[in-house]
C-alpha cells in the first residue's frame, strides 16, 4: 500500500476505530470513516457550526478556564527549571554564587546542566501515557508539587554530586509537563485553534525568563539574609509557589470535554462534535501495539522531531545562558540580570503574534520557516560583530531571541495537525520533544563557553545560527513533501490531507 493509499484509507480518530484497528497496519481497516460520509476536505476541516455563536462561546468558555492555569503552570516550571542560570552569576562578584559555595567548576556546572535534560529525554514519552492513565489534573499536579520541592532542596545542595542528583530528578518530573500540555490541549481544541493556544502556554517561557531575571534582580539582595546567599533564596523562593499550586491544579484543571461539570449537556455535545474528525478523545482506551507501531514507523514524523532539534539547541541555549551573554555585553553584577528582561519580553509579543497569524493563515511550516531565519539573522550578525560592540549585540539578541521562540509553537501545531489518532497526537508529540527537542537542548548546554566571554561567544551564535537555517531549510521542504503528497491522495480520491 503506498502512503497516498494509506491516507486514503484511513478512518477518523475515534475509539470505534481504535478498538478495530488491524495489527498489521494502523490505517488498513476497511470501513467508511466519519470523513468520508461527510465528504469533508481536511485542508480547511469544516464541521457543522463552526462559526455559531454557541461555539465561540464555547472556545471563550475553554480558554477562560484552561488557558490561563496552564500558562500559569508553565510559568512556573520555566522558572524552577531555569533559574540555575541565574544562580551561577548572582552576586558572583563577592563569591557568594552557585559555584564558588558549592566548589564547582565551569565544567561540572554544563554536567549538572546535562543530566537534567539527559531525565528530560527518558521520561518524557512515559509521562504523556501516564496523563492519560491518571487524567490530566491528578498527573500534573503530581509533577507540579514534585518539581517544586526539589526546587526547594536546591537551596539546601553543597556540593557537586547534591547539585546534579537534583537536577536529575528535577529533569525526570519536569519532563512530562510541557508535552503533556500540548497533549492536553489536543482534547479541546482543534487544529486550526493550538498554535495560538500553544503560543499563549510557551509564551510564559518568555514571561519567566524576564520575571526570572526581575526577581534574581530582587532576591540578590537578600544575600545573607537569615545567613544564607542569595542563590539559596533564590531557588526556595521559586520552589514554593509550585508546591502551593499544585493542590489548586488538582481541583481546578479540567481533564475532559465529557468529564467537565461547567459544560452543559448541549456544551458538551457541541465540544464532541467539534473533535469528532481533529482531536483526542478522553473516552480513547489505551494505546496498543498496532498504533505505537504505525507512530514508530511513520518515516515523516522523524522529519519534524530533526527539524524540532533544531530549534530545541537556541531555546536551551537562551534559557540557560542569556544571563551570562548579557554579562559577556558589558553588564555586570546584579545589572546583568536586570538586562535579561528586555529580549523576553520582545520574544513573548513576537510569539503571541506570529502563531496568531499562523492559524489565522493556516500556514504554521512558512512562518515557522520565517522566524527561524530572523532568527538565525540575529545570531549570525552577533557572532561576526566585535565583542565590544555590546549595544549592537544586545540588538541582536532580542532579534535572536524573538525568531527562536516564535517559530515553535507554529511547528508543534504543525505537527500535532497531522496526527490522526489519540494514541498517536500523544506518541508523537512525547517522541518529537524528547527524541527531537531533549538532544538538541543537550547541545544547547556546551555550546556558550566559558572561555570565549571576551570573543562574544563566538560558537555559540553560529551553532544557533547554522541550526535555525536548517530548521528552516526542513519546513520549506516538509511543505514541498506535503504537496505532493495531497496531489497524490487526491488522484486517489481521498479527503484527508495533510496540512502545512
């Protein structure tokens, strides 16, 4: 069977053709899908209603109760998962930082950095099948207090080994939250509604490291407060929050259209009909060997975890250094953190905007592609400037920073918009984070050194910048691959096509 055959033949994502799926293949089954009755063009993916009043009310409705609490839940976990980069440099100028008092060396700092996302890689496809298993809320509420009291902990580590054990473990909690919360979305809105969505929970990323930097800015005066540094505080102070937030995740975090009690019945109706032909299903049973197969062996979906890695080694990279490129910049001391806020802020606007009008458009590879190369502007004209250039070079970073994140909530979206099934959005979309994005984040951790403050961090900016045009290079080519590929499932008279 080719691919083009394949798509063809392949039903709707409900749980009538999960439990009839052939164990030879994930798209064989021969029955007339849901699509196919309504003789619907997936291209544009209408459904009865889609522009009633009842359904925009509803979407308000969903994204009043969701989409905050899970930015907010991002926000937190971005923070605690970051603040070691400012930990390092905070009042690094009287010795009372991470590695003077902890005696740790530039070297096993970049180890204590890697074996977070060494846990990050590990345990990320396990966590979205355990999302499911014990509902969205219980299981992130679960992640939220775990990650938090080890948040705390890092307050009280002195030494090498206590700072990596942490780091570890604080990567094995905090792997499944932000997949999981692509995931979770999947079973609310439809593809043409996520990248914003999306956009709004990675833009908090953006948030934190300018709130990151704000608070760091605030918590370092508080050096020997009570008898302990600043750091110390700074990771106690950060740590609690989650801890707190956790019990009102627990209670407060919907886990299901059909499951919602502040749904009405014909609100629910309404939601179900709605996800019918794009979206996850809370009522799905749990992923078989047939559909984890069809997920692993589609070829495609490695094509969007490479060009994921290419994006994941400027995020990690930003997030875990752009204290110490703002303190490359002329900045020092505390002042160095207080800079660190003006390129997430752009960022957090630029990444609202440009996934707004990747679904506004229905264009989310082109924009990604765009972004990624201004981008990958910003890094390449830091890298060739002087290093004492620092006000150019600031520019260039808040341009750097601003295309690195906007392009990736369009590339999740992309992606999760050419999965068919539940049991494969949540595969896939672990596979893409941690086979794609934990590698390219890895690498994000060695590539800013130590020694090349005075050469402007050189390596740096140009890996950044060579990774950014590949990611570009592979949407443009995603996009060409599709084309073909709908003009040969519409010779075949088929109707579900894939989007780009």
């Amino acid at each position: 069977m080719s691919h083009a055959e394949a798509i063809v033949a392949q039903p709707s994502p409900d749980s009538t053709y999960t439990d009839k799926m052939a164990a030879t293949s994930g798209y064989q089954e021969d029955v007339e899908s849901n699509d196919e009755k309504r003789n619907v063009d997936q291209t544009t993916t209408a459904f009865a209603g889609q522009d009633s009043l009842d359904n925009k009310a509803l979407i308000l409705k969903q994204d009043l109760r969701i989409i905050p609490l899970c930015a907010f839940i991002y926000l937190l976990c971005y923070l605690d998962r970051s603040n070691i980069g400012n930990a390092k440099v905070l009042n690094a100028d009287t010795h009372h930082d991470l590695l003077s008092e902890t005696h740790m060396t530039n070297g096993q700092y970049t180890i204590a950095l890697m074996v977070f996302l060494v846990a990050y890689a590990i345990f990320e496809v396990p966590s979205n099948i355990m999302l499911k298993k014990m509902r969205p809320s219980r299981w992130i509420a679960f992640l939220m207090f775990s990650w938090g009291s080890l948040t705390v902990g890092l307050g009280g580590v002195g030494s090498f080994g206590s700072v990596t054990a942490v780091r570890f473990l604080l990567g094995v909690f905090e792997a499944g939250l932000f997949p999981g919360l692509v995931y979770y979305l999947t079973f609310w809105y439809r593809t043409e509604e996520r990248s914003i969505r999306v956009a709004l929970i990675l833009a908090s990323a953006t948030l934190a490291g300018a709130f990151g930097g704000a608070i760091a800015y605030g918590v370092g005066h508080m050096n020997q407060v009570g008898g302990h540094s600043a750091w110390r505080w700074l990771f106690i102070l950060e740590g609690i929050p989650s801890i707190v937030s956790a019990f009102a995740v627990w209670f407060f975090l919907p886990d299901y259209p059909e499951t919602a009690k502040w749904l009405s019945p014909a609100e629910k109706e309404l939601a179900a009909s709605r996800l019918e032909l794009e979206g996850s299903h809370g009522a799905s049973k749990a992923m078989t060997w047939a559909e984890a197969k069809a997920t692993l062996t589609d070829l495609r979906l490695y094509a969007h975890y490479a060009i994921y890695f290419g994006i994941s080694t400027p995020f990690s990279s930003l997030s875990l250094f752009t204290p110490t490129i703002t303190a490359g910049l002329g900045y020092s001391g505390l002042q160095a953190q207080l800079m660190t806020v003006p390129p997430y802020a752009v960022a957090y606007v630029c990444t609202i905007l440009v996934s707004y009008s990747a679904d506004h458009f229905n264009a989310r590879a082109l924009h990604s592609a765009l972004f990624a190369t201004i981008g990958a502007v910003g890094f390449l004209v830091s890298a060739v400037l002087p290093p004492t250039a620092y006000s150019a070079r600031y520019g260039c970073l808040i341009v750097a920073a601003s295309g690195a994140f906007a392009c990736i909530p369009p590339l999740l979206g992309w992606l999760s918009s050419n999965l068919f099934t539940t049991a494969a959005i949540g595969l896939a979309i672990a596979m893409n984070i941690g086979f794609g994005g934990a590698p390219g984040q890895i690498v994000g951790v060695f590539i800013y050194k130590a020694d090349e403050k005075a050469k402007g961090y050189p390596t740096g900016h140009w890996v950044n910048a060579g990774l950014l045009l590949f990611v570009a290079v592979g949407c443009i080519g995603m996009t060409f691959y599709y084309r073909r590929l709908n003009q040969a499932i519409r010779k075949e008279g088929g109707v579900r096509l894939y989007k780009y």
